[in-house]
C-alpha cells in the first residue's frame, strides 16, 4: 500500500489479567495527603473536594496543590485566579527541555513567569532560587509526600549533569 517497506513497526499488546493495577485519580491522592495537614491554618481538604476529577487533570492545577499554592522558585503565594495567565504563572521543566524530554511531575513545577523566562535552559537552578525559603518549602512538600525525592534532588543539585546521566 505504502510503496515501500515501513521506517517504523509499533506493536501494541494488551496487559493480562494478573498485570492490572487500579490507580489513584489526582484528587484522592491530594486529598489523602493534605487529611495530615492539620496545622496549615487553609483547609486544603475542603477546597480540594469543591473540584472533580476532570479539573484536576489540568497540570497547572494539580502543580499549584502538590505545592501548597506557592511558586517553586520564590515561595511566594500564586493567585489561583491568574493561575491559566501565562503572564503571570508557567509550568517550568527542572531538568531543561534542550537536556531532556522529561515532562513526568518529578521534572515540572509551577513557577511566576518572570522567574521561568530569567532561568532560560540553565541547570542547575541559579542560586537565587536555592534560598533558604524555598528549600525549606521543597523540605515541607518532600515531607508531606507532596513532591517526589527525585523532583527534590533536582531541586536542589548545584552541580551539572554529567554526559552519562544525560545519555539515560
């Protein structure tokens, strides 16, 4: 049909009976980690539930929760109402987009525009985001499950990566 004998072959293969898993949808997971924050003076629990399953699905949102509505660079509260504003708020890749094609949670955060356009394609991050507030953000939010290790690590590295990281 083609001519000419296909560049790519992809097999698709169905997953067996014993190979099923149930996933937790994005809000059950919010929901169940924000139920141990009990000394946050916001009920995150209770503006959670006012959301389904479908909102929740949008990146920039369910970034804002895994970060306690604060941006990843600054620490500074983000105003849920300009949240889809990309003058003022953009999902940044830690691990830059020219190094890596990552776009899992573990590789984006939730930033202020201005802090993601001034960092360009630079890793690490520059110092002046690795202050002390917001390492002791990225402390809270590894602590209460909110961020994986892996986005702490690439959080706080000061060093580059190296060519064998790169290559995996």
């Amino acid at each position: 049909i083609m001519g000419h004998d296909p560049r790519r072959v992809f097999v698709e293969v169905t997953r067996g009976e014993e190979e099923k898993k149930t996933t937790k949808s994005r809000k059950t997971r919010l929901l169940e980690l924000y139920k141990n924050c009990k000394e946050d003076a916001r009920n995150w629990s209770k503006e959670l539930k006012d959301y389904n399953e479908g909102q929740l699905r949008s990146k920039v949102l369910y970034l804002y929760y895994t970060q306690m509505g604060r941006c990843a660079y600054s620490g500074d509260l983000i105003d849920l109402g300009k949240i889809n504003d990309k003058k003022f708020y953009e999902i940044d890749h830690i691990y830059t987009r020219s190094l890596t094609k990552d776009d899992s949670f573990s590789n984006l955060v939730l930033v202020k525009t201005e802090l993601n356009q001034a960092k360009k394609d630079n890793y690490p991050l520059p110092e002046s985001y690795q202050s002390a507030q917001t390492i002791d953000l990225w402390r809270k939010l590894k602590a209460m499950e909110l961020i994986t290790p892996e986005k702490f690590d690439r959080l706080t590295r000061v060093e580059e990566l190296k060519d064998d990281e790169l290559a995996s």
